[in-house]
C-alpha cells in the first residue's frame, strides 16, 4: 500500500511518472452506466455549439465582438452586473453539487474524462496494447516498433485533436461559420485559422499526453473540492471495517489518476468508480458482498446517514437562489434597446428670438444608444408629441442628420439642441421629453429631460 504522503505520479526527484491505467471490466454495474452518460455527453459536447433557442445558440464565447450567448439569452462584455450574476449563480452551483455529489462530475461528466476515456484511451489501447503492454513500451528503448506505434498513434491523436478544435471553434464564432471556414483558404480567416491551431494544440497536449496531470495540478476544481465538500459528501468509500480486502491491487491498476483508494478520501480522485468496478469483479469471485468500494461518506462510514439539508447545503442553496432571483429580475427589466440622454459640456442656454419678437431657450444635449440585439438596429429620436404641442422643437448636429445604424454590441451618438419656449420655464427650469425610436417604431424608448434657463 502507498505511502498517503506520497504524489503516485512523481517520482522522488519531482519527475513525472507515467499512469498506465487498466481498463474497468466492461459490464461493471458502473461502467456500463458510465459509458452510456459519456458517451451522450460527447455528442452533447459536438452538438452544443449547433442547439438554438428561439433561433439563437444556447451558448456562444463571441469573443471577438465581445458578446456572449448563454440558454439562448445574449450578454455583452459591457454587461458586468449581469455577467457577475451569471458567473455567481454558476458559482454556487457547482458548490451545491460538489457539497451533495463530490467530484461526480470529474469522473463522469468532464470533457476532459469523456474524450479521454472514449477516444484517446481506446486507440492508446488498440495500438499500444494493455496497460501492461502500455507500460512495458514506454520503458523500452527506441526501435523501429516503438518509433512505428508512437509516430500511428500521434498520428490519429493531432488528427482527432484537429477534428474537435474545429468542433470548438464552433463555441466561438458559430458553428455554420466554423464549417463555412473549414471550406475555405486560412489565408481568408486568419484569426479563426489560428485558433483552430491553438485548440487543437492544447487538445493534443492535454488529451494526449499531459492527462491526469491537468486533475492533478491545473485544474482548480480539484482544489476548491475541499472547500465545498463536508463530511456528507460523496466520494469513492473504502470500507475498512469489513476486512475483506485481499490486497489484490486492482483498485490501483484501473485508477486513472494512480492513487490507493484505501487510503480514504483523497483531492486526486475523480469519482470515475473503476475502482468501485474492480474490486465488485474481485468480490464475486471471492464469494464476498459486493460495494467494499462505492459512494458512500465519512457520515456513512460510520454508520451515520448524512442529511441533504445540512449547513453547507443549505448556505449554497441559498446563495444560488439569491443569485437567480437577483439574475431574473435583472433580465426582466433590461432593455434590448437602450437610450441615453445627458447634457452636453457646454454653455447651460442660450437665449434667442425670432422674426416675430418671441423668445426661445435653447440647451445642448447628448444622445446615445446601445444595441444589445443580435442583429443590427435603425436608431431615431424625437421630442414626444406632448413636447412638441408646446411648440419644442428639436435642433439636430449636423444640421439634416438622419437615424442612425447601429451594430449588435456596438453603440452610437449624437448631438442635438432643444429649443423650448421661454415661457415654459418656471423658476429657471423645464421639462421635456425625447423619444427613441428603433427599427422605424417597432420599439420606443422615452427619457425626460431636464431643461436650464433664466429664472422668471
């Protein structure tokens, strides 16, 4: 048994040593489960970037224009209450899961375990041979066989790599665009060309060969577990009590991260349950009750059955529910369209005449609009009609300016006068209003304004 201080994948001196994990026997009760999930999150993972609601992606990172697509609902970069909320309620999330299911998803769920397990493992597998074979050549000296299976296997491994960068460009710029590129010059979309590369680089290191390192060291998921988790928590239980362990090893051999389970719970696990799987295969030839290796909780290991409402559940549950009710009521009042209105430096008013000896007050404004629609928007503005039965009248700057095209994301401006008459002041103010008008009526902001002029 290992030592618990020790890290299986280094070696004394800090060097990585190589994890050769077998694989679970194929109708373990969980591995049969687990595969079916895998595999549906893997078509789930290639289909994402091609699902729409109401005609828009249930999630896009458009970096580029600084705007982003979650369930279908469009936020921009510019957006940071709203994004902050979004980020928080994912936040909690994951802690509430993590406090009730441990690292379930680690094992079971992450890109990272599902591309691995379900295609780079099996051609490993399929050119290298068993974990054993695995082991025995990464050992041996090179030779042309070595050289040969290492040039095959890379070889399928960039291929693939290739394939799913494409696949993840698809979250980035859409997927009819990332096919439209594929069909095209890379000298045509630079940019996407180069981020293709760089995915796929990182899939080839990551998938390919740093694995188990990425659990280990980089991923902070891993490291916020001892956060979340408490003494409720599930993870991959051995049950010492029952001295049924014959030390036969092959919890070990199938962990892919190479840790000893027996050695209770540890941050290096990703509840993948091969362990749980092989040590059932054990037990029926032995004649000994299945689950020496299964969910369970320290709770559980003492015979304690743990609560689903606990404090940390229910401290994270609450957060989360803040944290989407704060989201929702920020989502049901925000404007797709939006329109400010705000005074220009500049001199407070100016007073004139006209030909027939009535005076006007005239103040400087600024206008601006935001589009945060998919499309791009037509943007008017005018004084309203009640201000305009008053005898206001806007001044425009420059002089015949028209509406104005504005792209999704993106925001424009302009200069206008109000002209009111003098009389409409009391105590040296008055009121107006403008009103915004997007896509020739079809939407309709309205901001009343206030006005400075000399006091009566």
């Amino acid at each position: 048994m290992q030592s618990p201080d020790a890290l299986t994948t280094t070696n004394s001196e800090g060097k990585r040593v190589g994890v050769f994990p077998a694989l679970p026997p194929k109708k373990g009760f969980w591995e049969v489960r687990r595969k079916w999930v895998q595999w549906g999150m893997l078509l789930l993972y290639v289909a994402v970037p091609w699902i729409t609601i109401h005609g828009h992606p249930i999630l896009m990172l458009d970096i580029a224009n600084r705007r982003f697509s979650i369930l279908g609902t469009l936020f921009f970069a510019h957006e940071v209450p709203n994004l902050v909320f979004v980020t928080l309620s994912f936040l909690m999330g994951i802690a509430l899961f993590t406090t009730l299911f441990g690292r379930v998803w680690c094992g079971w769920a992450c890109p990272q375990t599902v591309f691995i397990d379900r295609i780079f493992r099996k051609i490993e597998a399929m050119i290298d041979g068993d974990h054993l074979a695995q082991r025995k050549l990464f050992n041996a000296p090179m030779s042309g066989d070595k050289f040969f299976k290492r040039v095959l296997k890379f070889g399928l491994f960039a291929l693939i790599s290739l394939l799913l960068g494409q696949v993840f460009l698809g979250y980035f710029v859409g997927p009819k665009d990332a096919f439209h590129y594929l069909l095209e010059s890379p000298s045509d979309h630079p940019g996407a060309f180069f981020t293709v590369m760089l995915l796929s680089g990182i899939v080839l290191f990551d998938f390919g060969w740093f694995r188990e390192q990425f659990c280990l060291i980089a991923c902070p998921y891993g490291r916020f577990q001892s956060v979340f988790m408490d003494q409720g928590s599930l993870f991959l239980a051995y049950d010492e009590k029952r001295k049924d362990c014959i030390e036969c090893g092959k919890c070990v051999a199938v962990c892919p991260t190479g840790i000893d389970v027996r050695q209770g719970l540890q941050f290096e696990c990703i509840a993948c349950t091969a362990c749980a799987d092989a040590c059932d295969s054990v037990m029926d030839k032995i004649k000994k009750p299945r689950k020496l290796i299964g969910y369970g909780s320290l709770l559980s290991l003492q015979g304690i059955k743990a609560k689903v409402f606990r404090g940390r559940t229910i401290l994270y549950a609450t957060c989360l529910g803040i944290c989407i009710t704060a989201l929702s009521y920020k989502m049901a009042n925000r404007q797709i369209y939006q329109m400010d209105v705000i005074r220009a430096i500049d001199t407070p008013y100016q007073q004139i005449k006209d030909a027939n000896g009535k005076e006007w007050v005239i103040n400087h404004f600024k206008i601006k609009f935001y589009n945060l629609d998919w499309e791009k928007a037509v943007a008017d503005y005018a004084v309203s009609k009640d201000a305009e039965a008053q005898g206001v009248e806007i001044i425009r700057s420059p002089a015949g300016s028209t509406a104005l095209n504005i792209e999704s994301g993106k925001g424009a401006e302009a200069q206008f006068f109000l002209k009111v008459p003098k009389s409409d002041f009391h105590e040296g103010v008055a009121k107006s209003s403008i009103t915004g008008i997007w896509n020739q009526g079809a939407v309709t902001n309205h901001t009343e304004v206030t006005l400075v002029g000399p006091w009566k």
